[in-house]
C-alpha cells in the first residue's frame, strides 16, 4: 500500500513538472506554442502582421518567440469592410477605370503601432489604384475593432495611390506619423524616372496625435527616382534610419537605408542595397543585439531576411528563419504573453 501511495506520489509530482514546462507563463490553461525558443526573462512574445493574396480576406497575424521561427494564428484577425468601391479617373489614360477587384474591399500593406496608453493602431492601403486615402482602425486587445475609417491624404494631388502607409510612434515627440508613397504627376519626373518602365512614386507623410486630427501632408524623402515601401527604426534619441525600396525597373527593385537625426527627417547617407533583386515591404526587428530586416521576395513567394548591428553591413539571414507560406509585407510588433493567449484561445473558439 505504501509503494502504490508513492507511486500515486510520484506520478502526481511529475504531472505537476511536465504542466509546468508546457503550460503558458501567465497559466492561460493551454499548451504554449512552439513557435520559436520560449523568452527565458521578457515574457513578450512577436507578433507579425501581414496579408494573403490577393487582400480579399484581411488581416493575419503571425507569432514568435525568437523573432526567427513563425508560427500562424489562425483565421483572419480583421476583415476590410472600406475601399476599392468606385471608378476613378485615370490621367495617364485619359479615361475613368475600374479598379483592381472593383467592388470588393482589400487590404494591403498592413502596418500596427502600439500607442502609449495601450491602444493598437493599424492603417493600410485600400486599393492598388484610384484611392487617395489610406484605412485606419484601432482595438485595445486586437480582437474587438473600432469601425474602420478612410483617411484623406492626397485630395490636392491627381495621383491615384496610397500606397504601403507605415505608422510610428516617437515618444519624444508623443506623436504618430504616418509615411507612404504616392505617384508623381509625369510634368514632375526626373530623367531617372522618365527611363524607367514603371511609373514615379515619391514618399509622403503626416503627423497626428489622435487620429482625429492631422498634419498637413509633406513629402518625406525624394531621392530623385521611384521609391516606395518606406519603414522607419529608432535605434537612440536623435539617431534614425529610414529603411525603403528602390523601385527603379530595369535594374534595381531592391532595398536600401538612408540617415536622419529626427523623424520628420531629412535624411541623407544612402547605404549600398542589400537585398536581392525583386525584394520589397521591409520591417525590422531587435533581436538581442542584432536588427532583422525582413524583406519580401515576391517573384520567388517567399520572405526574406538580413541581419545588421550598423546598418552599414548586411549579413544574409535566410537560412535561420520559417514563416507560413503566403505571409506577405507588413510589421512586427512585440505584445505581453497573455495577449497571445487571448488571441489563440479566440481563434479556436470562432
């Protein structure tokens, strides 16, 4: 009787044991996920917003705890209910057009920013061609959504774009900006761009504190040719680089960074590209002492990454990371380890 009460015992203790290695940190009362090495101090957890094409469906989100190995939340996070619902007047072709997947709603490109009182902000493009505003929404636990708003910003202009809109939060300034790129009107292209086969886009940004009320829109960096895709990283006060895609075709369609001592620029240094051809929708993430610059491959279908300490030197990254097949451009943010349980016990209740 004594062996089978130590037996009982023992068995009880190691099922304490192995609960304890599986279970999440906050005790959500589910398996941890293997997505990546668990945090051995943080307890914060990667999350990896992103779309599926072609941006019918929504928002997804993935995970990680390593900021390497990626893992799906399942089903869409945020369905597009705005957008891509008229024609517009195209100038190049004189003529009014339909736009791509006209009338469904799309989105594209999305990009969140956890403010300072706790609410997530999300913007993204509405519509490949004939929009002059981008999407906002914002959620406290990025389950339940406020309503989804269209923000006018290039109501001045005959361009018929907003495309890739990155949103960054600067606690010095306590203000959010908002970056994206536009097309330029052909009476205001350069040589470079007149050579190229694509049309010119330039980057622009605003300013806001509530998205109630903004700033007048400011063009952001003009290097004289096409560029879009723009990503902003903070790595000290008074020291920032803006991270963006050369999109000159033939020839280029890859990435390099340029550097400013403020976020409302300028910015100046252009480092060498260095990302393959065809690469584009970069996002950083700090791991340890290192940056991950995620790009995306997307004539291959895939992701890809560098590894930098300066932004100077790039280091090939690819062989050390996974994702889903299918995640396309948008950003990583770093969330507690109970905001993803949430997510995950909210995913396999719908």
């Amino acid at each position: 009787m004594k062996k089978f009460f130590l037996f009982l015992l023992v068995s009880s203790l190691l099922s304490v044991a192995v609960g304890a290695q599986t279970a999440c940190p906050n005790k959500c009362g589910r398996p941890c996920p293997q997505a990546g090495v668990p945090s051995k101090s943080s307890g914060k957890v990667y999350l990896f917003a992103g779309f599926r094409e072609p941006a019918l469906d929504g928002l997804r989100l993935l995970y990680s705890r390593d900021g390497l190995h990626w893992d799906s939340i399942p089903g869409i996070i945020l369905r597009p209910e705005i957008g891509n619902d008229g024609l517009f007047y195209s100038h190049a072709e004189q003529r009014w057009v339909e736009p791509k997947f006209y009338p469904h709603p799309i989105m594209r490109d999305p990009s969140i920013v956890q403010g300072p009182d706790g609410t997530f902000h999300l913007v993204w493009t509405l519509a490949w061609e004939g929009e002059k505003a981008f999407g906002y929404a914002s959620s406290r636990d990025l389950i339940h959504w406020s309503e989804q708003r269209r923000i006018p910003v290039m109501t001045d202009s005959i361009t018929n774009n907003v495309w890739a809109p990155e949103v960054f939060y600067d606690e010095q300034l306590d203000s959010f900006f908002v970056f994206w790129s536009s097309a330029l009107p052909r009476s205001r292209y350069t040589a470079a761009d007149s050579l190229g086969i694509n049309n010119a886009q330039r980057m622009y940004y605003l300013t806001t504190k509530d998205f109630r009320t903004f700033s007048k829109v400011k063009p952001y960096y003009d290097p004289g040719f096409n560029c879009i895709d723009g990503f902003l990283v903070k790595r000290a006060p008074g020291d920032y680089i803006f991270i963006l895609k050369d999109n000159r075709k033939p020839g280029f369609s890859n990435l390099f960074c340029v550097f400013g001592h403020s976020p409302n620029g300028p910015f100046d240094h252009p480092s060498a590209r260095f990302a393959p051809t065809y690469s584009e929708g970069p996002c950083v993430v700090k791991v340890g002492e290192e940056y991950l610059i995620y790009y995306d491959a997307y004539r291959e279908g895939r992701f890809g990454a560098v590894s930098t300490r300066d932004f100077l030197h790039f280091t090939p990254a690819d062989y050390r990371i996974s994702l889903p097949a299918g995640h396309k451009h948008g950003t990583i943010i770093t969330v507690d380890e109970s905001r993803l349980c949430a997510l995950l016990r909210h995913a396999s209740s719908r």
